[in-house]
C-alpha cells in the first residue's frame, strides 16, 4: 500500500481524512455485479441458445483471466504454466466423468483435487524466482502433460471425448452456459472476498515489496502459496469448461498449449492489473476482437498484437486501470481512500 | 490473537461447506428449470446452410490453399441453388478459419451451429480440425462429412468400435492400411534387407502408426519386413544421434514415418551428416508438399518418397464443375486465387467435401438432418478424389462412417532448376494411372 500524496490545503479544516474503501458504493458495486449476474443467469430462458454459447467462451475468459491477475497482479506470481492446472482440469473431469460424476458437480469436484495437486507442486515452484519462477512453471506444465499423455485410458497423445453428457441438445446448452457463469461467478466475487479479507491485506503489501512485507510481519511465503493454490484451483475450473464445452479434449498439446498463458497476460495487461475488474474488461476486449477479426487470417494477429502495443504504450495501467485512476470509479473496491473533509473521494492510494 | 483468528475461520469454513453443498444440490434440480429454455431459431426457410470449417491460417494452412478458390467455383455453381424433390433452395456456404486450434474449432462449430442453423457441416484437415467439429454435430444432430485425418484416427480416436458408431459424422480418406499398403509396394521396388527404420512420434499420428492391433504393423503388406522401432520420441526434438545411432546399428535400409515437417528436416540433416544412407525413404506428412521438400538443405529432398492419394494424373473428375483432375489443378494454377502458389492434394480433397454435399442435398430433405445423415449412410459417388463408398462395407467402407479412398507411390525428384518435381513409381491401387518412370536409389 503506498500513499502517493495526501494533500490537505492550508486554511481549511484540518481534521483527519477518512480512510475508507468507498462506504456505501462498496455495496452498490458488487450489488450491481450480482445483479448482472442473475440477469445473465435468465439468458437461456430470453435468448437463442447461440448467444449464450459464445458467452461460455466470454466466461472462461472472465474466469482465466482473473487467476493470472491473482496470481501477478496481486502475488507477484508472473507464472506462464497456468495451463497446466487447465489441461489438469479437463482431464481430471474425464476421471470423474468415467467414475459416473456428472460433468456439473464434477467441476467442482475436480477444481478441488486440483488445488490438491498445486499445494505439493508449489513447493517446486517456489524454490524460482523472477524469471525463473516463469520459466520453471511452464517446465511444470509441460511434464504434467507428458505424464498426461502417458495413459492410454486418457487418449494417450491423441486427445478424447467425454464419455457421459447430457443428451438432450437444449439442456446441455444451458448447463454449460450455467456452470461457466457459476465459475466465472466464483471466480470474480472470489476474487473479490480475498483482497477485501486479510489475506488480500497481506497480498497488497507483498506486491509492493516482498522484503518490507516480510519485515512487518506478513507470511509471505503462506501467502504465495494460497494464492498459487487459488489461482490452480479457478484454472482447473475454466479447463473443466473448456472441456464441456467442446465435450472433450481435442489434442492435449491444446489444452496443455502455452498459447493459454500468452492469452491470459494479454487479457490482463489490456484490462489492467491489479485491479478486480480489470480482467473482465480485458477478457471482453479479447472476446470482441476474436468475434469479430478472427475470421480476418493473419490479420487477425496483427490486429490483437497492435492492441496489445498500443495498450501497454499509451495505457501501461490498462484500460480499466486509466479509468480508475482517472475517475475513482471502481465496482470491486478493494483499494482505501482518503476522503478529505468535504467528503470528496480521491484515489489517492491504490491498493 | 490466536483464538481470535480461529473463530472466524472455522465460521468461514463452515460458511463455504455449506455454498458447496448447496451447488451440488443444484446440479439435479437444475433439470427440473427446463421448460422454458428458448430454442434455436427454426431453419424451414429456402436456403440450405453449408458451414466450411478449415484450418486457413495457422500450422495446417498448406492443406487448404486451395479454399479459395474451391468456394468461388463452388458458390458459382451452387449459385443457381439445389433441388430436392421439386423445390429449389438457394445456397449459402459459410466458411470458417479454425486457425489450426481445435478450441476454436469447437467454438466455430457451435456457433455455426446454433447460430446459423446449418443443415450440414464440412470439416478437413488433421483431427485437430476435424474432431471438434465431428463431437459438436454429433452431439447436436448435424450431418457432418470431413476428410484428410486418416480414417481410423477419425473413427477409432473419437470412441468409434465394432458395436459403437456415428449416426451423424462421415469421413472420407484412406487409412493406415493404404499407407502401407502403396509404402511397402515402395519399398520391394528396391533390392533391401527388409529392415525398417520407423519415426513414430509421441503424437495421435505417431500412436496411430504403433498401436499393436490397427496399426502398421498389423497390416498384411508390411510382414516379411522386420520393424525397427527406436521409441517414441516428443515433436520438436533437436537431436536424433541415438535414433540414427540405432538405424545404423541395426542395418536398417529402409525409412519410414509419420514425423511433423521440422523434425523430417532435423532428423535427415543429422542422418546426412552421421552417414546414415538408407536406400529408400517413404515419409508421410513431412514431404507432402512442393515446399516442404525444397526446404530441406543441399537438395536433400531428391529421391525422397511419399504415398499420394490425389495429384493431377488421377484419371476422375468432378461432379460439380466436370472438370478432370488435371483442369482442376490447372484451373487453380491459372487462377489469381492460387497467388501463383502450385496445386497439392488438399485441392481436391476439400472440393471433393463439396460434391458428397452436393449429392446428399439433391437426394434427400436438405432440412431434415436425419434425413441428410441417413441419405450420407447410403452414398456412393465417383468424385475428383475417385470412388467413395458409405455402404457394402470391404475395404471402400471399412466401418459404417468411413469412406476410404486409393493412392499411389510417388518419389520427388530434383530438376536441374532445383525445384522438384513428383513422379508416380508405383500404382498397385490406381492402376489406370501411367507410371512416370522407375523409381530411383537415394
């Protein structure tokens, strides 16, 4: 938590600035979102069936997104092996759909036993830093899936379908559009509690600088590793999407591709980091350009690495990131402020 | 402090106990919401959707070069719409660029789905296109025909067996056992020890080509010949030493396998410099394309083999436009939409897609899929790619949704200019095809 400025004018009232994190807009906000989120919950009852499968995708995103931004925005964790936890999703929801779990209940099922596999490989990781942190995440990654394609019952190296799906068209369309709301849902509002809770306290001042985190007090490493766990925990969920959604796993060099991690930091860095909102914006951004250039061929990369420079270029806080900035405005608020005596809101610290 | 961070977390762990029981709860009454859930669009109207779904741009782009103009002579030709049963309905032919990722492939395929309410779906190019598209309309009840994926990665890689088949998808391609049928007709063109030298990579082709009961081994052409097998190695390796090391150690004086183009060309560097000379080299994959062998360095591509399974010398023609193989491939070349780009087998492979789907919505409702997907169950037709059949079974219809289709052996050959060029040296398959000559010693 750093205090940039705390500017009080000389002559006027002297009393202490409130430091708060937006009183009553702390409510409206997520009041708001959820409000979104019930809304988007009755689309399948409102809309074709085709609209509510592209935001499947848009929810994954969402979901994807704001698991690398935990991790780097908030832990300082700038991980490129997520897909790991991803690949491990999907095919752990094969184990539990074999077993007689419905894909739905086997998410969450499966997000757990996820975040059990992170907490040991975490240790491994964290032995990294910097660079090195990055570099031995994606090594994870890629011996998770060579230890993957190593079982033939999983597809071997060929990818597989699941085994038992709902049958009728319409109510599976709908239970994937749910349980990828739900995750995203999970995801963004989780995301949300944590900062807001000590945790999130103690997140903040490791970002800043580990060192000074650690010297007041703050369990750096117990931290991390939390997160780290979280972070696997969401990613699995979203493989798990990923893997209702396209009823299995075309190839494991797909789902456990690094192209995941290059999308989540493009996602994250357009949106801003380090914000909760942040990713949402980045992920619609994404989503947008890919519905609406990706048919253009090679031009379509051209266009999101265009965005992708003239962001970090002209806009290095992100796109939501600016806005706040400039405007105080935040959904999510998990940063204090300082209000000065009339009662006016500043963002005068960013948390 | 201790007992006052203790209270809330247990109040926390409660708290969130309970939200996962209540999700799982959810999941069963969640079927009871049912009712009202909206519905697609219905699609009784006169036009008939096509959906193209290929990968366009990305790391298969080579196999559909020619889309382009494929689809402006077929949106010609279907121009003046399709008939069935007295009506006309007029044709719209969606095509999408997968990028060669399968996970947008899924997505395309729904969306084309859903949205666009197709009534058949055409898929090409590798598993990695073909598979997502084929699970989508499967599961959704779309007739969906693809090709180029040999067909038992297509049947037996989706879960397909003995007593499980596709009501909705249908392929058409050759097989491992045409593979290795024109692959070893290749090979006894030459005086050899009969010893094999396999890359198999750890990859769905690499284990396609090992599997011990459908796999090449078990095809009838390649006994007599002793398989050495050095192990799976991971796309992308830099280094075959050991590989080549074994080949050497083992007298092999054949070559074969299914690598990815990059590790062909590594592997055959390393083989040229560590004086590894087998006498013939039959490649899949790797050599398919002019381009391909003209990258590999110092000519090396020169005498190289491959199985062929379309090229200009076919002697069949298309449906739509009538054209012969060779005026297709010349029409292409002609054409601006080529980019001055030469035809490879792609070509007629994915215009052939066009014309099952011409022939299935001529002969049954274009609006009733099960109709459609029935009437694909029963086609025959002679098309640019030659004779396929979804019926009778034998080797043309192996298994209910495969058609397979006949190749040849081919070698690539270096013209003084150093480009290259493919002559036909064996022709046990498609023997109304004129051989080009003998085939050479590397």
């Amino acid at each position: 938590m750093t205090i940039r400025s705390a500017v009080v004018t000389p002559g006027e009232d002297l009393r202490r600035p409130e430091i708060s994190r937006g009183g009553r807009a702390a409510a409206a906000g997520p009041a708001g979102a959820i409000l979104v989120l019930l809304l988007m919950a009755c689309l399948p009852y409102l809309v074709e069936p085709g609209l509510t499968s592209e935001l499947v995708t848009l929810c994954y995103l969402v979901t994807l997104a704001s698991m690398w931004n935990l991790l780097a925005g908030y832990a300082g964790m700038v991980s490129i092996g997520q897909q790991a936890y991803i690949g491990l999703g999907a095919y752990a929801l094969f184990l539990a759909n074999d077993h007689g779990l419905d894909v739905y209940t086997g998410t969450i099922v499966v997000s757990a036993v996820v975040a059990l596999v992170a907490w040991p490989l975490s240790y491994l990781a964290f032995r990294l830093r910097g660079g090195y942190f990055a570099v031995g995440t994606w090594v994870i990654a890629e011996v998770v899936r060579l230890v993957v394609v190593r079982f033939d019952s999983l597809g071997g190296a060929g990818g597989r379908g699941l085994a038992a799906v709902t049958e009728d068209p319409l109510l599976r369309r709908a239970f994937t559009y749910w349980l990828a709301l739900g995750v995203m849902a999970a995801a963004v509002l989780g995301t949300y509690l944590v900062l807001r809770s000590r945790l999130g306290l103690d997140l903040q001042a490791i970002r800043d600088d580990e060192t000074a985190a650690n010297s007041v007090g703050v369990d750096v490493t117990r931290g991390k590793r939390v997160i780290y766990v979280l972070a696997a925990a969401g990613c699995a969920a979203a493989g798990a999407v990923i893997c209702v959604d396209g009823l299995g796993v075309a190839s494991p060099g797909q789902i456990f591709g690094v192209q995941y991690s290059a999308l989540m930091i493009f996602m994250v860095v357009i949106g801003g980091i380090g914000t909760v909102e942040g990713p949402v914006i980045g992920a619609l951004v994404y989503f947008l350009l890919d519905k609406y250039f990706a048919q253009s061929g090679v031009w379509y990369l051209v266009i999101v690495g265009a965005a992708a420079i003239a962001v970090s270029l002209y806009l290095p806080r992100g796109l939501w990131g600016t806005l706040d900035r400039r405007s105080g405005l935040a959904i999510f608020p998990v940063a204090r402020r300082v209000h000065g005596h009339q009662g006016t809101a500043r963002p005068e610290t960013r948390t | 402090m201790q007992h006052n961070e203790s209270q809330p977390a247990r109040r926390t762990v409660l708290r969130a106990l309970g939200f996962g029981a209540a999700a799982v709860g959810a999941a069963p009454l969640l079927s009871a919401c049912a009712g009202g859930l909206k519905k697609s669009g219905q699609s009784s109207d006169s036009t008939i959707r096509i959906g193209y779904v290929s990968p366009r741009t990305g790391a298969f782009a080579a196999f559909t070069e020619g889309d382009a103009y494929i689809l402006e002579q077929v949106r010609a030709r279907f121009g003046k719409g399709l008939t069935y049963g007295g009506k006309t309905y007029s044709v719209e032919i969606l095509d999408r660029d997968t990028g060669s990722d399968p996970q947008r492939a899924a997505g395309i395929a729904g969306e084309l789905i859903t949205r666009h309410n197709v009534d058949l779906m055409l898929a090409t190019t590798t598993p990695d296109t073909v598979h997502p598209v084929a699970e989508k309309c499967e599961s959704e009840g779309v007739p969906c025909v693809s090709t180029i994926e040999p067909w038992q990665a297509f049947f037996f890689g989706r879960g397909g067996s003995a007593t499980k088949t596709f009501k909705y998808t249908f392929h058409f391609n050759s097989g491992i056992e045409g593979l290795a049928r024109i692959e070893t007709d290749m090979w006894r063109l030459f005086d050899t020890n009969k010893k094999v030298g396999v890359l198999w990579p750890n990859d769905s082709d690499g284990a396609a080509f090992r599997d011990k009961t459908a796999g090449y081994r078990a095809q009838t052409g390649v006994g007599g010949f002793t398989i050495v097998d050095p192990g799976a190695y991971e796309n992308g390796t830099k280094d075959f030493s050991s590989v080549i090391a074994r080949f050497k150690e083992e007298g092999v004086e054949i070559l074969a396998g299914v690598p990815a183009p990059p590790d062909f060309s590594t592997f055959w560097t390393q083989a040229s410099q560590q004086n590894f000379q087998p006498k013939v080299a039959t490649i899949s994959k790797a050599v398919l394309f002019e381009t391909s062998v003209a990258a590999l360095p110092n000519g090396l591509g020169d005498g190289l083999c491959v199985a062929t399974f379309w090229l200009p010398a076919f002697p069949f023609s298309s449906t739509i436009t009538g054209q012969t193989a060779q005026q297709l491939a010349d029409g292409y070349e002609r054409s601006p939409l080529s980019r001055g780009r030469k035809w490879n087998q792609g070509l007629g492979f994915n215009h052939a897609l066009f014309e099952v789907a011409q022939s299935v919505l001529t002969r049954a409702d274009p609006k009733d899929r099960e109709a459609v997907a029935e009437c694909l169950s029963r086609t025959t037709l002679d098309t640019v790619v030659g004779h396929l059949t979804w019926q009778g079974g034998g080797a043309a219809n192996p298994v209910k949704n495969v058609a397979t289709t006949a190749g040849v052996g081919t070698q690539w050959v270096r013209r003084a200019d150093g480009s290259f060029e493919l002559k036909v040296v064996s022709n046990s398959l498609v023997p109304t095809l004129k051989l080009d000559g003998k085939a050479k010693q590397l």
